[in-house]
C-alpha cells in the first residue's frame, strides 16, 4: 500500500487551484457508485456517469445549480469557461433518475438539455492526466526513480511553488502577470475587429501610441509578512503514506489519484497556531474511536478542519465529520467530547496553550469534499465569529465571510487604494464600494467621503457589513444585497460633485452587465481590483472599448496600475488598475505631457553631459566647440 501511494506521488501538480476549479474537481471526482462493466477480455471496470447540463446563460450557473437541487438533482459543478455544467451520478440508475426528474425543466424561459454521459475511469483519468500536462506547460512530470524530493518538498512545492525562489524574483515574476495583461488590452483596443468598429472608434486612438503598456506600471508593492501569513486555512482530514490518520493537505490532485495526506509542518504560507491546531486534531483522531475519512471508499467520519486564526489572537475552530451511520446520541457525545478536548488546553502550560474563541461543528455526508454551504454549522463554543482589526477598524468574521487571509498586507491594498482615490476634500464625494462583500473597503474609507455605498448580491455578506459598519460607528454607509446591475437607479442618482467607484469582485471578474452599468452612469473614476489579471481581462476590455449599444456613455481609459503581493511563495498576486474618463483624462494628459517633457530633458542633459566628458581632456576641441546651452535655449529644445 505504500509503494503504491508514493507511485502516485509523481502526479503532484505546482499550483494552486480556484475556487470554481476545486468545486468542479472534487465534485466530479467523486463517484461514489461508480458500475463495473466487462470487457472483452473479461476484466471489470468502472464506469463514471455524469450529466451534463447546457442551454443556460454560464453567468446564470449558481442560480441554475440551486434550481436543480430544489428539484431533487445533485449539485451541479462549472468550471469558469464552460458553458455547460456537470452533475456527477452515483450510479446509472441515479443518473437516469435525475434525467426523469430534469424533463420539460426550464429556466428563464429555456429548456434546459441533459446528456447523459458515461465514461470508464481509467479513460476518465488519462484525460485529467493529459489536461495536467497541458496545463503545466507540456512537460514531464519526472519519473519517481528519477525524483528524489522528500514528500514533504513535494508538497511544497504543490501549495507554494515558488518558495525556492528568491522574494524579489517572486514580486517580478507576479508584476509580469499584470504586465503581460495590460499589453494585452492595449493590443485588443489596438485591434478591434472589423465587425466592432463603429463611428465611435477614435474614442480609442489613444491604444495606437506607441509603447507596449496602454498606461504607467508602479513599481510592485511586496508582503510586509512572508510567512506564516494565512489567517484562515482548510485542511484535509485522512491517511499519510503509511496509513496513519493525518490532518493537513493533500499531496496532489484527487482526480489523479492521489489520496494520501501530509500534515503542514513544513508548509510557509501557514501560520505556527494553524500548525498546532492541525497537530492537535490529528492527535484527538488517533485517540478516536471514529476514523478519518476515505474519499475512495466513503468511509470513516473525520472530514475537513478549518481555522481562521486572526491577528487579534481569536481563534475558529471548524470541524466537519460524517455522522451518517450514528446515532443522534454518539453525534452528541462527541460534540461533548470536542468542547472539553479543546477548552482542556486554555489550561496547559504557555508553550501548549490554546484558547479556541468560537468552535463550530458541521455534519456532511454528501459526496463533494471541505467545508460546503449546504449544510448548516452549530455552534458548540463561543458565538461563531472572531474579529480582525485592519487599519484602525474592527471587522466581524464569520465562519462563511471572505476576508483577506492576509491582513498587513491588505492593510497595504487598501491603503494604496484610498492614495488612489485621491479624495478632495473640497468636494462632496460618493464612494461606491461595488462588490463590496463584509464592507472592509467602504468601511476603512468612510471618515475621508461624505457617503458610502456598497452593493453585493450576497445577502449574508450585506448584513455582516451592516453590523461591520455598527461595529466602528459608521453612519454614512448604505448597504444594498443586489447585484450591482439592478442597482443602476442607485449610481445614476448619486450627483455628489466626485464619485469614485471601487471594485473588487471574485476571481472570475463581474457580469459584463456590470460593466455596461458603470459605463452608463456618472462615475469618471474606477478603482479595480483583481486577484486573477488574466480572467478580468475581459471586463477590463469592457470598460475601454469603444461606445455602442450595449456599452453605452463614454469609454475609460486605464491610468496606472500596480502590483500587490499578498501570497508570498505562490503565483497569485493582486493587481490593482485605475480606469478614468471625463475631467480625469485632461489630468492624465497632463500626467504625460509633463512625464515625456522630463524624459526629453533628461536626454538632452545626458547628451550635453556626454559631450562635455567627451572633450574634457582635449582643450583645442573644447575651444572649438559651441558653448553650453543656455537655460532658455534647453527650454525651447524641450517645446520642439
């Protein structure tokens, strides 16, 4: 059993995945029915059924999802560029079940199609090995003779892969993603096919310039911390190389195979506290009489284990367990079991001492792994939140809120982000705070506007901030739970003197609906904030390409951008982009008029100066040469 695990050591991957890619993953990686069917050679062999769902609008799919599983169906996964979704069926009978209940669907008026697909496993699993290499460029993984890292280095290497790298080749590294996408913009408006151009396409000229960059790239801003960063970590609960029950991650892709699980001991993204609440569950499960989970088998209660440990030195606890199989009184006993083995070490000696400031626990026996919002968490410690404090204020956290798992270098995000919106304090100023989640941003600037709004199509997010907002006294803050789009009467009402929209959305960028809306309304100023370059690139289109249509009001024009690390030794990064139009663009001509001025300047100094050094030593050739420019006459070279 253990020459087999580490054989299957040598399809670990080197990053890390998306939310949407690891949903669509371990959703579809499960099969937990899965038929044998004979071959010709009277070998068995599993089979995968699945379904797969089209004929709906992709932004739509989350909708869609929860409008299957009202009707009965499992929960259907997307990976963000299909444009269809999977359910993954326990067996054929499940999967023709779900069809029969699918018939005649519709959604938004669209009948929905089903196709039923069925696939072996072992096909199934070359495919994903295949997508694999692609994804990791084409090359070989070596061959496990030939590769001679520890299973600790290879995990690494899997959750932080460029932790062999020196940090200042990490921050170049991370400023080439962004830079690579801005080229790539300016090229885009710089070509816009044929059957885009209208009358409106000198709104654009300005991508004609010459220059790679369509605006100014700063210098990257690095993590104040580099380890030990990550207030908030998910751990995997299972079996290590040798069989032995293991709380941390796993050592490689689960739809490759890989299943064993290896503590974060040496893992330099997580914190010292994590590490040692990892150590002391694994420790409570040795003891146990339950076991940890099995993915393939579908055994066992110890699932998933979650942490959010803040700078504040609250901590949350989160432990997932199957109790299908249990009784309501085992379940009991061992929620009884987990408050005295977690309050025990509020009395240990300080090098052993934890005080767990909320633990929560959540009981799953669905096929999908880590912690889901389809079952509902119980609180057995404390109230079930812990708190951050970032830049003088004081946030509430939820086990379900998104924060920023690192909090100093957030604090440096938003700082830069309050610098670029540079609010003048001769003007009334409106901050839309869009996508504006637990309301950090909105919050940490409301003292430097007059009103903020924030709008966020998750309605427990919007009632986190209300009580965010409650929390640091702020009352010129309005919270909307919509999308942004259904929210236009909002932003076109807004006539303070400046608006300054901030958005900040998920890895996959916003609804192009979105962007169609800013367009249309009044704001000059757009602060945009994307963890993932490559996907915003296409609201980032968006907002530049010419007027039409769709894309009403005057195009945006991007001024500056900068990179932010706040994930030290992996290859995410942050990239903030300032997008601006009307009055704003008469300052960013300026900007550059005056940029390009000091660059002339600069090389005519440098060229007097060469031949100055030139004829220093030769005083015939200096006699005979022209004296040195005067002041006036620099100044008439920089007007030509």
């Amino acid at each position: 059993m253990l020459e087999y695990a580490k054989s299957l050591l040598s399809s670990l991957f080197t990053g890390k995945r998306t939310q949407d890619e690891r949903e669509y993953q371990e959703v579809e990686a499960d099969s937990p029915g899965s038929k044998r069917i004979r071959t010709e050679d009277g070998e068995s062999e599993e089979v995968l059924h699945r379904l797969r769902i089209s004929n709906f609008n992709k932004h739509d799919w989350k909708k869609v999802k929860k409008h299957l599983v009202d009707l009965g169906l499992k929960p259907m996964s997307k990976a963000p560029k299909w444009n269809y979704g999977i359910i993954t069926a326990s067996s054929e009978e499940d999967a023709l079940d779900m069809i029969k209940k699918m018939e005649g669907t519709k959604y938004k008026n669209k009948e929905l199609t089903v196709e039923h697909v069925r696939e072996k496993q072992d096909t199934y699993r070359k495919r994903m090995e295949k997508l694999q290499k692609k994804k990791d460029g084409g090359k070989p993984k070596p061959a496990e003779e030939d590769d001679n890292r520890t299973p600790a280095e290879k995990l690494a290497d899997q959750v932080t892969p460029f932790h062999k790298m020196p940090y200042d080749k990490q921050l170049l590294r991370k400023n080439d993603k962004g830079t690579n996408v801005l080229a790539k913009l300016k090229l885009k408006l710089r070509n816009i096919p044929a059957g885009e151009r209208n009358d409106s396409i000198d709104q654009v000229k300005w991508a004609q310039t010459k220059g790679r960059l369509p605006c100014k790239m700063e210098d990257p801003i690095p993590s104040p911390d580099m380890n030990g960063y990550r207030t908030k970590c998910e751990f995997t609960i299972g079996k290590d190389l040798d069989g032995k029950p293991t709380v941390g991650f796993l050592l490689g892709l689960y739809k490759l195979g890989i299943t064993a699980v290896l503590d974060p001991s040496d893992c330099l993204n997580v914190p010292d506290i994590a590490k040692r609440i990892a150590a002391y569950m694994q420790e409570y499960i040795s003891n146990s009489e339950y076991e940890a989970y099995d993915r393939v088998a579908k055994t066992g209660q110890w699932r998933t284990l979650m942490t959010k440990t803040q700078r504040t030195g609250e901590v949350m606890v989160v432990i997932q367990m199957k109790t299908a199989g249990l009784s309501e009184e085992q379940v009991a006993d061992e929620k009884k079991k987990l408050i005295e083995y977690w309050n025990s070490f509020r009395d240990k000696p300080e090098d052993e001492r934890l005080v767990v400031t909320t633990l929560l626990f959540q009981a799953w026996d669905g096929d999908s792994n880590g912690m889901t919002d389809r079952a509902p968490l119980e609180v057995l410690i404390g109230d079930g939140i812990v708190h951050e404090e970032l830049l003088g204020c004081k946030f509430r956290i939820s086990s379900s809120a998104f924060f920023q798992v690192n909090t100093p270098a957030a604090e440096v995000l938003y700082s830069k982000c309050a610098e670029w919106c540079n609010i003048n304090k001769d003007k009334k100023t409106t901050l839309l705070d869009l996508c504006c989640g637990t309301g950090t941003i909105g919050i940490t600037m409301a003292s430097a506007v007059d009103k903020v709004i924030g709008i966020e199509m998750v309605p427990e997010a919007i009632e986190d901030a209300k009580r965010n907002a409650a929390l640091n006294n702020i009352t010129n803050v309005t919270y909307y739970a919509n999308k942004v789009e259904d929210r236009i009467d909002v932003i076109e009402r807004e006539k303070n003197e400046d608006v300054v929209a901030v958005l900040d959305p998920p890895r996959s960028g916003v609804h192009s609906s979105v962007i169609q809306t800013i367009r249309s309304s009044a704001v000059n100023r757009v602060i945009y904030i994307s963890c993932d370059s490559k996907q915003a690139l296409g609201n980032f289109y968006g907002l530049c390409k010419p007027s039409s249509k769709r894309f009403t009001g005057e195009p945006f024009r991007p001024s500056r951008a900068i990179t932010i690390d706040l994930f030290p030794h992996t290859d995410h990064c942050e990239l903030m982009v300032e997008f601006v139009r009307g009055e704003y663009l008469k300052d960013l001509d300026e900007a550059e008029a005056t940029t390009a001025e000091q660059a002339i300047a600069k090389k005519i100094e440098e060229e007097y100066d060469t031949v100055e050094a030139a004829t220093a030593d030769k005083p015939e050739a200096a006699a005979d040469s022209e004296p040195a420019p005067t002041e006036e006459q620099k100044d008439a070279a920089v007007e030509e």
